[in-house]
C-alpha cells in the first residue's frame, strides 16, 4: 500500500477501475461557455471506459465533442471513511451502431437509435484514486 504525504492510501489504476465499475453516479467536469461546470451524471463502465447518456441538445453533448473532462466519482461517509476516484479523459459520442447497442444494455432508457439519444464515452487516460479511513477513535471508560 502506497500512502500520500497527508495520509490518504494512493489507490492503483485497477483498484480504480473496480470502484468506478460497482457505482453508478458520478460528476463529470466539463467547459461551457468558457466557464467550468460539475454536472452529476449516471454512468456505467464498459471494459476501460465511462459511458454516459445525455440530450442531443444539452449543454453536456455540447461540452463532451471530442473534448478533455474530468470525471469524479467517490463514496465517503459522516465519519470520514471512503475512497475517491478522479479520471481526465477525451469525450466523444459513441456512433458505431454495435458500441450503440452495448451502451443501451449498459444504461437502459427511454430513447431509440436514431431519436434524440446520444452515448458519451469518456476514456480513462489518467487515473487517480485515494482512500481514507476515519481516524481511530480511542475508548473511553
């Protein structure tokens, strides 16, 4: 285990992916209209890459054109326990009407190929993660 200089257990990429594969909601960083924006975002993990499903005309699908995001996801409770995971990565929409069809079993909806649907695939260039634990709390009599 490789810990920080502030405490925090460094995580592995593969330990990184196996927490980003067992949750479902995340927060991709994104640029509109010159200023940074966090949007919240269901999403799912195919093999190495983050995919997501947005609105043809959201600010989102604007945002993630072959574009450098950030994509966060973290799981932290009231005492301090937890891990976060942070990924920089290029956005694209999935056109391939095979990878289409795998992204509609990973994340089911409302939308049909050829409606206002569109898959976002975030690839994971750079992977960072850092667990914490809760400092231990002595028993008192």
């Amino acid at each position: 285990m490789e810990t920080h200089r502030n405490g925090l257990e460094l995580l592995d990429r593969d330990e990184c992916l196996r927490l980003l594969r067992d949750s479902t909601i995340g927060r991709i960083g994104i640029s509109s209209a010159a200023l940074p924006v966090v949007v919240p975002v269901s999403y799912a993990l195919s093999g190495d890459t983050i995919v997501l499903r947005t609105a043809r005309d959201s600010r989102l699908a604007a945002a993630t054109t072959n574009a450098v995001v950030a994509f966060e996801v973290d799981d932290l409770d009231r005492s301090g326990d937890g891990w976060t995971v942070l990924v920089t990565g290029i956005a694209d929409e999935v056109t391939d009407p095979d990878e289409w069809a795998c992204c509609r079993e990973l994340l089911p909806g409302p939308w049909e190929p050829g409606s206002d649907g569109r898959f976002v695939r975030i690839s994971t260039d750079l992977v960072s993660g850092q667990r914490t634990a809760a400092p231990c709390r002595a028993a008192t009599a």
